[in-house]
C-alpha cells in the first residue's frame, strides 16, 4: 500500500472524496496477487470506475465549483495510481520471493541425467549399408552434391530428350559448367560412379550413398533424398555375380535368411540387361518374407557398354554391374515407417522413437 503522508493530507475533500479516498485505499492495502489488484483499479479508475464517473458529472457544476471540484479529483486519481503502483511493487517482490524459494536448488546434489541423443535411421542405414558392402570387399566413395550434365546424364547414356531431364524432374543451377553444359543438383549418385571408372583402374568395387534431388514432394517422395548406388568392374563378371550379391545384402538387411528375392527385365538407359529387383511380401499384413506377394526394392542390371566406353574402359575387355536404390524407402520397409515426411521434420519425439542407442550393442549389426 502506499506509505508516507497520508494518502490525502492537505486536500480539501467534500465528504464524497473522503469516504472514496478511504474506501479505496483500503481495498488496495487488502489485494493480495495482481488480479485483485487490476479489480480495483478497475472499479476506481476504468471506464465505469468510481472516480471516472465524477469526472464525467463535472460538465454540470458551475465554472467556480468545476474548477475546485476537477482539481481534487485530479489530485485523488493522481494519488490513487501512485498507491496502486507502490502496492503492484509490493505484490510483485513478493511474487518474486516466492518463486525463488520454489525453484531453489540444492548445488551440492548430484546434476540431473541427460537423455542420450539417437543415431538417425538414416545414418543408421548407411552405416548398415557400410558394413555389408564392406564385408563384401566394397569401398564407400563421395563426390559433389552439385553436378555437371555430362557425368549426370550424357555419360550414363541419358539422352537429350530423356524426360528424367525435363525441368519437373531436375533442379538446374544457373549458368552452366567449365565444358559450357549445364549444372544440376545430382537427381541420382551414379555421377560418382562415372567420376570413379575415369579416375580408377579396374578392378572396381564401390558403394556412392549420398544426398540426391529431385522435384517431387509428398509422403512418399521428398525433393532431397537419399540413395545408395554400387558399381562392380572386372574381367568375366556376369548376372550372376549381381543376382548372388544382392540376395546376399537384402537378406542380411532384413534380417531374413530366407527372403524370396526376385530378378524382373526392365529397362534403364545406363544397364543392358536391366532388372528390377523384387522381394516376398504380404500385401495385408505388410510382413517382409511372408505371403505370396512381391514387392519392387531397387534397380540394377550390367553397366551398359556405352557407359563403359565414356569413361575410357574397353567394353569386350571390361565388365560390371551397377545397382540403385533409396535409402529412405528401405530404411521405412524395415522399421515400418509408413511416412517420408517426418525424417526431415526434426521433431525429437519422432527420433526418440525410430533413432538407434549408439551405445547399445543390440543396436549394431550382426556384420558389424
């Protein structure tokens, strides 16, 4: 409440002005939070308050006693807001006290456990990825997000009029590249496959997982995604090389020792043959191995013998196979993540639950 002269000392108050004076500051030196505070403020001073009202009676008086009148109501509402102010301080160190003491901590106690942070199911992924090629004698390589058209598409036997190249599927950069072509955001990592054969002699055995970017965005395609693509060059290697090294990696990813694994004719501009691979379903249940339904996981197929002849290798001397597939997709197949969206949308409860425990041995694969 307001402390000092009292509150009205020295000023000539009809009875009126007295008994508001006196009602009023009594009602301030009872409010005990700033609710009760406001309400009297309020019932003093708002637009239908005690002393507002006065105020507004004063165009009735005569101009003598309006000026007496106005300047005692002048004086009391002056003195009114300074006690409210004086007891908001009151009120306010009190409140503030009494937060201290509730959120007053012992130092000398022991600090809190901190949750662990989680590896990210992609990063997950790829280091499982890793370790199965790894095993497999493959060797990761990583290149530039931001590709020239020739190792993107012309070196890989993608023609001009290829609709992979058309602006609804691709991201091109502005200007063009140091050969005048234009630049692009990889829509795909076989660019580094293309880098590796120029730049390494057979043989060669490579995995290229990495970012790659393409125009599409729904729950099931994101315009920045993830892809894991290998490349095998030697001598005499045939489909049978390819088919034995992918059943091998489905199966060891999944984890099913005996996952039906299917090898479809497709057609892709950078393989001849060409072959989707498929694995066993159930379409109801969404279980992987099970049931007599096939689902498409990636492609593959032997490096076609243009590409082989872009990068400087003699195709009746050299052969290989190539293979491709989405990172994200298998990673949602095995931990039965029904939508693409929430891997990129940072939400920690999400990671919590699908992010592995780096610390935990049952988290590592039994490649590791």
């Amino acid at each position: 409440m307001y402390r000092g002269r009292p509150f009205f000392w020295g000023l000539h108050m009809t009875d009126d002005l007295a008994a508001l004076a006196a009602t009023t500051e009594a009602e301030i030196a009872a409010a005990t939070d700033p609710r009760a505070l406001d309400a009297v403020r309020v019932a003093a001073l708002g637009k239908s308050g005690a002393v507002t009202a006065l105020l507004k009676g004063l165009g009735a008086l005569a101009p003598d006693a309006r000026r007496e009148r106005g300047a005692a109501l002048n004086v009391l509402k002056t003195r009114i807001e300074a006690a409210l102010d004086a007891r908001r301080l009151v009120l306010d160190e009190a409140a503030l006290n009494a937060r201290l003491a509730a959120e007053r901590q012992d130092m000398s106690l022991p600090a809190p456990p901190i949750a662990t942070g989680a590896i990210h199911p992609i990063n997950r992924t790829i280091e499982e990825l890793t370790a199965i090629f790894g095993a497999m004698g493959f060797a990761v390589v990583e290149g530039p997000d931001i590709e020239g058209d020739w190792y993107n598409f012309a070196a890989l036997n993608i023609p001009d009029h290829h609709p992979a190249r058309q602006d609804q599927d691709t991201f091109y950069m502005p200007g063009s590249g140091p050969d005048g072509r234009p630049m692009v955001l990889r829509t795909q990592t076989s660019p580094l496959q293309i880098r590796t054969m120029i730049a390494q002699e057979p043989p060669i055995r490579i995995i290229a997982p990495g970012r790659t970017y393409r125009a599409d965005h729904d729950a099931t395609h994101s315009p920045m995604f993830h892809q894991v693509e290998g490349l095998v060059i030697d001598r005499d290697i045939t489909l049978g090389h390819l088919k034995g090294c992918l059943t091998d990696f489905l199966r060891a990813f999944f984890g099913i020792a005996d996952l039906p694994v299917r090898f479809r004719s497709s057609y892709f501009p950078f393989t001849e043959p060409s072959m989707e691979v498929d694995i066993g379903w159930n379409r109801k249940s969404g279980e992987l191995g099970a049931g007599g339904d096939w689902l498409e996981i990636l492609g593959s197929g032997m490096v076609h013998p243009r590409v082989l002849a872009n990068c400087g290798l003699d195709p009746r001397e050299w052969q290989g196979f190539a293979f491709g597939m989405g990172i994200e997709r298998i990673t949602m197949l095995k931990h039965g993540i029904p939508d693409l969206r929430p891997f990129f949308e940072g939400d920690v409860r999400w990671l919590k639950h699908y992010g592995s425990n780096p610390l935990s041995p049952a988290n590592l694969h039994e490649g590791v």
